[in-house]
C-alpha cells in the first residue's frame, strides 16, 4: 500500500468488503504494507468512481466517507483509519523500510512487530501493492517490499488468525494465475484451512484470497455468500 492510493477504487471495494465481515462479529486488523509513494506511474488515479450510480447502494457511508478524502486532497492511511471506516482500530501502519545489504533483517523486524500489534485480531488483512511474491522475485531485493510472503501468512495462520491478502491479477489466463498460489494453498500448516478468492472486477482485478482457520470458516463463508446477494454482486465474483 502507498498513500497515493488512498481513497481509489481499489479501496472502496477492499473496505467495503472487510466493513461486510466485521457485521459477523469477527474483530478484523489491517497490515497496510505501507511502503514510500512511487512516482514513475499514475496508479491509484481509479477516484471519479465517486460520482457514478453503479456505485451508489452498496455502502453508501463508505463511498461518502472516501469521496471526503479525496475531495479534500487527503489521501493517505491515516485518513483512512480517521473516517472510523471501521470499527476495529487495529491498524499496523509502520512504513516497511528495508535498507539495501538488510533487506531480510529489516523485514523479519518489522513482520515481528506486525504479528504481535494485530494480535487481537480474529481477521487479518495484508495488503501489499503486488500481492503473494512470485518465483521470479527474490526476498532479498529491495523490490521484495511489494510482496506478502508465504511464511507471513503462515505466521499468522499459527497465531490462531484467518488471513486475507490483496492480490493484484496479472493477463494470464485465470486458470494459470491461479496455479501461483497452490504451493501456499499445500503448505503443511494450511492444509486444514479454508480457501476461498473474491475478485474486484471494476477498473483492473484485484483479487481478495481468503485462508480460514476452521473456527472461522462457516461464519466467513455465509457472510462472503450474503455479501454476493447485495449490490455488491455488481462489482464482485467468488473464482474459487
């Protein structure tokens, strides 16, 4: 996440998913993946969805709170978490800043302190710029930062948390992008968790991977099945 982003569409559609979750009583904590704002592209430019219809209807507190920030040129996290969008304020906002030579160093620090602020959580979310690293990365490169690990989920899992993470789609074909998280999917330590993966279709796909701890599950997935029956439907599809 880059505070450039705050307020784009990308966030309508992640907060009012997660604002639909917390109605099952479930205690949720955000992990922003804070990184530094880049500036060789225009991404996170998705805000004039604000004044659309199609919009309108499925949270419509969320759309005026978002529509606040961007109006008054406020866009960062911390205006975020000060429109109380919602009710949790278990918000891990520290900047993931990973000095060259001590990447790996850094990141374990910071994941750390990750794990014991979002303790209290029942639900975590992460939400990196890129998503789940892919093969072609490696942990030890600056670029790592826009990355969820494995190993960070399943730290999480461990802990007694569901986990969600943001995933942003590539142009494969869905049956192949899909194969990138089965190595994730067979870990040891997930094997007994649930999967499920909601896409955000508006703009570009931003899919929503969901790994549910058994305690958790059958309250997650009636509320992901009620949540596709409200205007929602209009924006979101469950792909596995």
């Amino acid at each position: 996440m880059q505070n450039r982003y705050a307020g784009d569409v990308g966030d309508f559609g992640k907060l009012g998913l997660l604002r639909f979750l917390e109605s099952q009583g479930l205690r949720i904590g955000v992990n922003w993946y804070l990184t530094d704002d880049e500036t060789h592209n225009d991404d996170g430019k998705f805000i004039e969805y604000t004044s659309k219809e199609t919009f309108a209807g499925c949270d419509d507190e969320l759309l005026f709170g978002l529509s606040d920030i961007i109006a008054n040129n406020n866009r960062s996290i911390k205006a975020l978490e000060s429109k109380n969008l919602l009710i949790s304020d278990l918000y891990y906002s520290e900047k993931m800043t990973c000095p060259p030579r001590q990447v790996q160093e850094a990141r374990a620090s910071w994941h750390q302190k990750a794990l014991d602020y979002l303790s209290e959580s029942d639900i975590v979310f992460l939400d990196p710029d890129n998503g789940l690293i892919t093969k072609s990365k490696s942990k030890g490169s600056m670029k790592s930062i826009k990355y969820v690990f494995p190993e960070e989920i399943i730290d999480y899992y461990i802990q007694g948390h569901s986990v969600v993470f943001y995933n942003h789609r590539t142009h494969e074909k869905e049956d192949v992008y899909l194969k990138r998280f089965h190595t994730l999917f067979q870990s040891r330590e997930l094997r007994d968790a649930g999967k499920q993966i909601l896409t955000f279709c508006r703009y570009s796909l931003r899919d929503y991977v969901f790994i549910m701890q058994p305690k958790h599950s059958a309250s997650i997935k009636q509320s992901l099945q009620d949540f596709l029956e409200t205007n929602w439907k209009r924006h979101f599809k469950c792909i596995l």
